[in-house]
C-alpha cells in the first residue's frame, strides 16, 4: 500500500492505493455522511457500504448534468445535511466529478471522499481536485477545482470492470507513460499481456506511477495554468470524439493521441520511431485508431473546448515517449491539420 499527497497552497488530499476499499469507514464522520454511488456499483459492493444514506444514478456520462446535480443536492438537503456534512463518492469518474461538484457548492462547499472503482478514476480523473458536470454535449465546461480529503483505489475493485471500461481507463494510463513516464511505457510494452489478464499487484505498480507522477503535477500547476496542461495530451481531438460520436472517454482519448502524436511529428517534436512505438502499444490494447467526425464538426468541437483562448486553443504536443509540451496554435491551423489526415 503507498500513500500519495497532494499538498496546494489551501489544502492536503491524501491517495491511498492498494488499500481495501471497505477501510474507507474509518476514515469517516460518525454522522451527517452520504454516500453517492451508481446503479451497478450499488449492486455489486451496496452490501458492505458504511452505514449511512445511499444516492444511486444512472451508470454513464449522461448523469454528469446540472439537472442529476441539482436533484441528488435536493435528495441531501433533504436528509439534512448541513455544512458539517460529509460527501463520500463511491464509483468511477463519472460519479467522482459529480460528488465532488456538489460537495464544492453545496452550502457553498461541504468536505468530501472518494472510493476509486475504476482504472480511468484511479489513474486520472480523482485525483487533482477537478469537479464538473457537462453542459449541451460539451464536456466538463461547468467546474471547479477542489481537492478531496482522501482517495482510496483498490485495485481489486478493477477485476469487476467490463472489458470496455478498463480499456477505457487503459488509454489514460497510456497517456501518462507518454506524456512524463518512460519506464511506465516500458513496462506497458513488455508486460501487456499480465496487464490485459489485469494481475492485481501490478495494477497497483501501474496506478502508482500514474498517481506520483499526476500529483507531482498537481502539486505544482493546481489551476491548470501551465504544467498540468500536459495532461490533456490527446484530448483535444478525444473530446471531440466523444462528444461526436458518443464513444467512452478512453477510446476517444486514445484516438485523439494518435492524432496528437502524429502533429507532434510534423511539427518536429516527436520522432517517427517514437510515434511508431506508440501506435503500436495502443494496437496492443485493442484500440481503434481511427475515429471520425467531419472537419466542420471537428472544428465545431474544438471551438466549445475549455482550452480555446480566443481564437487559439492550448494544444500538448509529446516530445518523444516520457516528456510533452503545450503551445498556443490557431484553431484553424488544427482544423486544417485534421483536415489533412486519412480519416
């Protein structure tokens, strides 16, 4: 088990990964809590919950609105919560960003804890404080940034992920590796086979090194205004996928990354061997490579991206395998580069 802290200026979350989940009890209020879960966590693991009220959604990005955040912070007011209260999310990322959005205005802020139960929550999206919920088909665009107190990813949690999601969570992983993590790349390369049968103790290596290496960024850059921009490597294009074609985060992620590779060579960051090694770790995932929207749409996509400034958008380019970069480009030159691709 390791522990991994997040220390900003305000406050201090705590990531615990390789601990039993039902530890969680320990490590809460002994009144004024509530659980936020989903459906089919509910299901599988609702019998051994701590002991305090349950609010269940919909499994899927569709929660991840206004309308689920507003009734689930009625259902709370409700059991009368008060700004003593207590939010501990238990799920994936879709359940995390959602808690963890309404523990940030409810009341104008009450604390807040995750259970971890997915690979694309454990390696990303609970850990580093972002909160959001979705708004008209574009992704994340109403958030805040608020650390939890604690996170809790047990790997074994990930041998109840159906194929699809833990390959989901596979591509951000993935993109960790590339974007600051040689060695995890290596280790992805060689040991693909033990990580597809999803051999727990090297799931706890492999969520590891992404969380080290996420809070190392986090800690530095919280509010995404320089270094924790890397982290949207492959995202830009992702984004777009999955708000086009409604594809799961990861295999748009990992589209948008083989884009993304591809400008980072010619722009001359990155060099064809790498950008090989690259494709063809994620073909040993499973990945469809390529995914398509028209160019209008895309550039229609990119245009709603939380990233755009102007006329311009933040864009990651990697340099090699284990290191990226972001610079300001036109949306138009992107546009023309998609454009230009053999969709």
């Amino acid at each position: 088990m390791e522990s991994i802290i997040i220390r900003t200026p305000v406050t201090e979350s705590e990531i615990r990964i390789g601990e039993a989940w039902e530890n969680v009890s320990g490590k809460l209020p002994s009144s004024g809590v509530v659980l936020i879960t989903d459906d089919n966590l509910k299901k599988i693991y609702g019998s051994r919950f701590p002991d305090f009220p349950v609010l269940s959604i919909r499994p899927g990005e569709e929660s991840k609105s206004l309308e689920t955040a507003g009734r689930l912070s009625a259902e709370i007011m409700d059991l009368g919560i008060d700004r003593s209260g207590f939010i501990l999310a238990i799920g994936g990322g879709v359940v995390s960003d959602l808690a963890g959005f309404i523990a940030s205005i409810y009341m104008r802020g009450i604390r807040c804890g995750y259970v971890s139960s997915s690979l694309l929550s454990q390696v990303d999206a609970s850990t580093g404080g972002k909160n959001g919920v979705n708004l008209g088909g574009v992704k994340n665009i109403l958030g805040v940034i608020r650390q939890p107190e604690f996170v809790i990813c047990d790997p074994r949690m990930l041998l109840s992920l159906s194929e699809d999601e833990y390959l989901s969570g596979m591509a951000e992983l993935i993109k960790t590796a590339i974007i600051g993590d040689t060695e995890l790349f290596g280790i992805l390369e060689e040991q693909y086979a033990e990580i597809k049968s999803r051999n727990v103790d090297l799931l706890e290596l492999l969520v590891t090194r992404a969380v080290r290496f996420k809070a190392r960024v986090v800690t530095e850059d919280e509010d995404e205004k320089g270094l924790r921009r890397i982290l949207n490597f492959g995202h830009t294009f992702g984004h777009a996928f999955e708000a086009g074609l409604a594809i799961k985060h990861g295999f748009a992620v990992a589209s948008g990354m083989v884009l993304a590779s591809a400008f980072s060579v010619e722009k001359g960051f990155c060099s064809e061997e790498d950008n090989f090694r690259i494709i063809s770790l994620l073909k040993k995932f499973g990945f469809q490579l390529k995914q398509a929207v028209t160019p209008g749409m895309m550039e229609k996509l990119i245009l709603h991206d939380k990233k755009k400034a102007g006329s311009d958008i933040f864009f990651v380019f990697n340099k090699g395998i284990g290191d990226a970069t972001f610079m300001k480009i036109p949306v138009g030159e992107l546009s023309h580069f998609y454009s230009r691709q053999n969709i």
